[in-house]
C-alpha cells in the first residue's frame, strides 16, 4: 500500500535529480514537447509501493511483472504515469481532452522498427540536403571557405519611423555574445553593424572597423525606440502594420576546416553572398504552391493575444521564408513515406521541430544557443530572434549535433527515446558516482521489440473526455494521475501552434484531428478569454473523479499530483474527491519541477508536489491527524525531515504547499460523513474554505513552524465530530473508513 511503503526519501531523491535533466533519466519524453511533466521516478515508485509487495529500494531497480493490473490515466498529458504502468507490464487505459497529447502518447507507446526509421530519417534529411543545404552555407572569414556551416542566423525586428518613415532596428542591446562560453565579448557596432571582439565588458571601446565608440545600450527599451535618423520616439509594436519585419544583422556558424585550431565560437556579419541566397529563397518561395503549410488564422486567447498584439493574425507569419521552404519540403516527403508508423513517427518530429524553426525563437547571449519558442510557458516576442540551421550540424564520424534546433537533432533525440522503450534503464547513484542500470525485463510498448507472437499488452489511449468514458464498474486496480491545476498554463493555445501543421500532415487519418484547434470549452483550466472560471474547473475535476471512482475496484487508489501557491486553487480538488465518495489516506511531499527552470526561478514558487492518495475504503494512520495548527505543523516537519534526508532542500514555498496538501488532506477527512456533493458547487467550494479558515490555515501553521509553540487545543476538536479518541487508538494505528 503506497501509504505505508511510500519511501519519501527514496524517491524524492531521485526525482529531484531526474527534474534536472530529464532526457537523461526517461529519454522518451524527447518524442515530443509536452508541458510540466512529472518524474517517472515518482509514478514508478508509486506503482511499486502500491502492487510490489516488497520495499521500494528493492525493487526499484530490478524488473518487476505487474501483469493483470488494470491503470487507468483521465488526464493524461504526456503520458507519464501510464509510461510507467505500461513500462512494468500493466494494461493501461488514457484519455485526453487535447488531440495532441493523444498524438504524443500514442507515439511515445507504439512500438517502432528503429532500423527502418533511421533509414527513413536519413533519407528525408539527405534529400533536403542536396535541395536547400546550400541556403545554411557561407564563408568562413578566417580561411575563407565557401563550405562552412551556419549554425544559427540572428535577426533584428525593424520598424519604420512614425515621423520620417526609415526603417529603425529595435536593437534592446548590442552584445552578441558574453565571455562565459567565448574567448570575448562580441559587440555589435550601432553604427556599422561589424563585430567587434572585446575582453573589457564595461569599456568596450571602439569598433575595429569604422571607429564609433561602441555601446551595450540599445535603442528599444520599454517599448519606445528613438529613431537614429530624425529623433523621434517611437511607440512599438504597432499591430496596425502586421506581422514583424526582421533583418539578418549576424550569424554564427562553423567551419570544420578551422574549428581544430580555433578557440571560442565563429561569429560574422552576413557577407553579400549570405543576403544573396535570403533573395534566393523568397525567388523559389515565390513559384511554389505549398500543400502542407497551414493556412490557420491565430485565434484569440490568453496567451495568443500577446500575438495579435504584434500584428501577428497567421500561424504562417512566424516563420520566415527559408523556414517554410523547408518545413514544405519536409513535409512532402513525410507524406509519400509507404509505412504509417515510420510516417507517423517522422510527422511527430516535424511538429517537435516547429519549436525551433520559427522566429519568435531567441539567442542566449551566455550559453550561445537557440532557446526554442516554449523554453518559457507562453509566445515571448522578442527583439532579437534566432534562426537554426534547419538540417542541423553533424559531427563528422560522430553521431553528435553541433548547435541545436535542426532535423539532426530532433531525430538523434528521437531514436534515443524509442530505444529507451525497447531497454529502459534506472541511473543509480553511488555517492557522486553514478551507472546507468538496464532493467533486462521491462519495456514500453503494445508489443516487445515489435514481437507480434509475444502476448499483446492492453493499451487503449483516446481523445476525450474521460467525464464520458465507458470502463465498466469495478474494474480498475488503480488511477494514477497528474491532473490539470487551476491556472495552469494554457496548453491548447500553446499546442495549437504544432497541431494546425500536424492536422495538415497527418490529420486525415484520425478522427482526433477532426476539430480545427487543440481547445474546447470543456478543457479543466482557468481561461479569462473563455470565461473558465474555479466553478467550471471544480465541476469539471468532480466529474471526471465521480468517474474514475465507479471504475475503481472497491480499496483501489486514485493518486494525484498537485501543486499551486494559492490554498484556494486546491479547493476543487477537494471538492471532487468528495463528490467521488473518496477519502484521501495519504499526502506525500515528492519535487515534481526544476528549481532552475526559466518560469519557476525566482519566482517563489515551489518544486514539491503533493501526491493525494485517495481510496473509497482503507485506513488512514492516525499519526496524520491533526486537531490544530501545531500538530499539522509537527506533520510538515517531518515530511520536511524526509525530504532532506533524500537530498532536497526545501524553500519557503515549499513548505506552503506541503501545508496546503495536508490542511486539504484534513478537510476532506472531516467534511466526508456530512458531505451532500448535490448543492450547489459555490457552497461546496466555500464548506471546503470555511473548514480551513476554522481550522487556522496556513499562517496559522505557518506561526507554529516559526516559534516552534505548541498551539492551544480547541475546546471541540475538528475531526472528534464523529470519532471519538478511543476509536483513534494508539498514536500509530491506523483509522479504517
């Protein structure tokens, strides 16, 4: 039972370590972008703390055999949680509401011939090579070939002047590159625009090639920019003028022949010939009819407004001309490949590479790489955008990628992920050393190896609403989960910006690609521009949870992940356990985000999520009761002394949300035996909050764990309403329901 075999220390430390560089630990989750996943440590040990039998640390690393258990996943993303109920031989059943998790998941679980889909992959990108690999050449500037590799190109948004009509570089600073991962800095000049190279940061000097002393000070700042032409201040963006314009200003590029005896990067300023082979492209652009390059307007929403704001009204107006010239003729092989999972598979990598191939993609100044459009959670626009090399750069003899962002690297990534399905593996550490552990046993898929002879696992994944889904009573051993928090990022409008191409490609096969966008009234998230408000979400988690409670057998869990910095946003996840006639017998701290990630850092958010365990009958261990603030605080420290225990450092924000599972854990308890899940959801959400503004809440816990008091007892005891002190018994035993 997770309850009591949950090792908190175990796993923690490995998820934490695993949220640091995922790829390293579940390498398929490269099949595809997919938001905020969770560790597949923490669903694995999960499932073995429930069915194992024996410790967590036993088995963790050995192949276990969990055949004849049914798992089901309502929401499930990128497909996380089933991964790993599949990975150790359960059947699982999963439902999305978002076409595109479907796709996802169904890639990441297929099975797929590797040899034939590296054969195919090589073809695709050895025809684009002799097609358009000369629009990703230039000359090199120290030995003057004309064979070098541009690995990305940089690009200014230009905007006429409002007064006297000359177009104005919305430079927000001219240092390209900083000394960390290169020799010197690289200043461009705002006057000529030639690079010059610098080791003193804050008295850069002058230009090398015209004089002008040179700045790290742009002109755009604050959206105003002062024409260098007349003077005027101008306003930006202006959306009555469309879609950005953009000026290729530098490149950076690699060249084999010079790379042995060179130190740092190669940088340059776009040479004639460089310019000449931009009007190439708009040339051969200009005489073709594309078939695959979607033709979708961008809707309104929450994250695509930030769009139209900047003239943006197509998703095709992101991507300039050498990036649609490619993504056409990628797809148009894609299309003629005989074989549907090779297909399939090469389609989805076409779509994780739109993620690069775009210009809302930035430069990172420091670690002089592409960050792709997602790299945070919304549609940034920047002033200065970044173009990969659409082929990408291999390593001659090596099967490594120099630079990021291009077709060598999508599918590098790719054929490691669905090999890690045919040979997963555990990283074991050892103090600081560590070793990959193959699992000789296990493997993801419908089939072993593609073995049609071998017994076939259940695996039934489908776009919709799991609200409205038929599994028959009685028949799940457990639901694992990681449903969506209220105010989550939006997804669908992030998604759509892969999905309009998808549908294109692929779309008239599968009836999930029917609807025009990823989005749906009935999606669980807080949307201003949809009118979702926490009344919507609540109905919608309770509905789903009514659901998945029928199918469960009787004892059986329902274990979710959650997290949010506000008590209120856990209210409907309450709300819905009670509905499902549910208690929650376990919430366990585990890190679920990294710490570093750019929407997290600095932020105050937490890493921890609480992981409700859920059952309609079981046994709650009374040392998790609490009647006051101060004994909910004695709880906090010890799942706090856990976590340090596994090598987790937990933050103030930490410690809120650990709190907020337990006081919602309580609160369910209490409120359970007198629930009516009929009234109306505002009086259900408010039973839930005024329970917890009774019980003290957070800032009373809060004053616990500070002055480390013991809080005074209240005369009626929340949670001896219906049990007495007898029936709790000794401080360890446990509470049936």
């Amino acid at each position: 039972m997770i309850e009591k075999k949950f090792d908190i220390p175990f796993i923690a430390d490995l998820a934490l370590r695993e949220k640091q560089i995922q790829q390293n630990y579940r390498p398929v989750i490269a099949v595809h972008k997919w938001f905020a996943r969770r560790p597949g440590t923490l669903f694995r040990g999960l499932l073995l703390s429930e069915f194992s039998g024996r410790p967590v640390r036993e088995v963790f690393y050995k192949a276990n055999d969990l055949s004849g258990c049914q798992v089901a996943d309502p929401f499930m993303g990128g497909g996380t949680p089933i991964l790993e109920a599949n990975r150790v031989g359960c059947d699982v059943t999963a439902f999305d509401i978002n076409p595109m998790s479907y796709w996802i998941v169904k890639q990441e679980i297929e099975h797929l011939d590797l040899g034939a889909y590296s054969k195919a992959a090589e073809s695709l990108r050895t025809t684009l090579e002799k097609e358009i690999g000369q629009l990703y050449r230039t000359r090199c500037i120290l030995c003057g070939s004309n064979d070098a590799h541009v690995k990305y190109f940089l690009w200014v948004k230009v905007t006429p002047c409002h007064e006297c009509g000359k177009d104005m570089d919305l430079f927000p600073g001219y240092l390209l590159s900083a000394n960390s991962r290169h020799p010197k800095n690289v200043i461009i000049c705002s006057a000529c625009g030639e690079l010059t190279e610098t080791s003193n940061r804050k008295d850069p000097g002058h230009c090398h090639h015209c004089a002008t002393k040179l700045t790290l000070n742009g002109p755009a700042k604050r959206s105003r920019c002062k024409c260098s032409a007349c003077g005027a201040s101008n306003h930006y963006p202006d959306a009555v003028l469309g879609a950005p314009r953009h000026r290729l200003f530098a490149m950076e590029y690699h060249c084999p022949k010079c790379k042995p005896s060179h130190a740092g990067r190669f940088f340059k300023k776009p040479d004639d010939q460089d310019m000449a082979r931009i009007n190439e492209v708009e040339r051969r652009w200009s005489k073709m009819s594309p078939q695959y390059v979607p033709d979708d307007e961008i809707p309104s929403g929450d994250e695509t407004d930030r769009l139209h704001r900047w003239g943006y009204t197509y998703y095709q107006e992101m991507f300039n001309t050498r990036q649609l010239l490619g993504l056409e003729l990628s797809a148009r092989i894609i299309a003629k490949t005989p074989n549907e999972r090779i297909r399939n598979a090469l389609a989805t990598n076409l779509s994780d590479l739109l993620r690069y191939q775009n210009m809302l993609c930035r430069y990172d100044s420091r670690a002089l790489k592409s960050l792709d459009i997602f790299s945070v959670h919304g549609f940034p626009v920047g002033l200065i955008q970044c173009e990969s090399n659409f082929l990408g750069i291999m390593e001659p003899g090596r099967k490594m990628c120099v630079g990021s962002g291009g077709w060598a690297n999508i599918v590098e990534k790719f054929k490691k992920a669905k090999s890690y399905c045919d040979h997963p593996f555990e990283v074991r550490y050892q103090g600081r050393s560590k070793r990959i552990v193959p699992i000789n046993g296990e493997w993801i898929g419908d089939h072993l190896n593609g073995d049609t002879s071998a017994p076939a696992r259940i695996v039934d994944i489908s776009c919709q609403d799991a609200a409205s889904c038929k599994l028959p009573d009685a028949s799940l051993d457990a639901v694992f989960t990681d449903p969506p928090y209220f105010g989550n990022v939006q997804y669908a409008e992030l998604m759509d910006f892969c999905y309009v191409w998808l549908r294109k490609l692929v779309g008239q096969n599968y009836s999930a690609f029917n609807a025009a966008s990823t989005r749906t009234p009935n999606e669980l998230t807080g949307n201003v521009n949809m009118g979702r408000g926490i009344d919507h979400f609540t109905q919608g988690l309770s509905f789903v949870f009514q659901r998945m409670a029928r199918a469960l057998k009787p004892g059986s869990p329902l274990a979710f992940t959650y997290h949010h910095n506000n008590i209120e946003a856990y209210y409907p996840a309450a709300v819905a356990i009670l509905d499902a006639g549910l208690t929650c017998s376990a919430s366990l701290p585990c890190p679920a985000e990294m710490g570093a990630s750019i929407h997290i850092n600095g932020t105050g958010s937490s890493i921890i999520d609480t992981v409700f365990v859920c059952r309609q009958t079981g046994a709650m261990q009374r040392k998790w009761l609490a009647n006051s603030p101060d004994e909910v605080a004695r709880i906090v420290k010890e799942d706090l002394e856990q976590l340090r225990a596994g090598n987790v450092r937990p933050t103030p924000g930490d410690i809120r949300c650990i709190t907020y599972g337990h006081l919602i854990r309580l609160a369910i308890w209490s409120l359970r035996l007198d629930w009516m899940k009929n009234e109306p959801i505002t009086t259900r959400l408010e039973k839930v909050g005024d329970w917890l503004q009774r019980f003290g809440g957070w800032a009373e816990v809060e004053k616990c764990m500070e002055h480390d008091r013991t809080a005074a007892t209240k005369d009626m005891p929340l949670f001896a309403v219906h049990e007495t002190a007898v029936e709790y018994g000794a401080e360890y035993a446990d509470l049936s329901f």
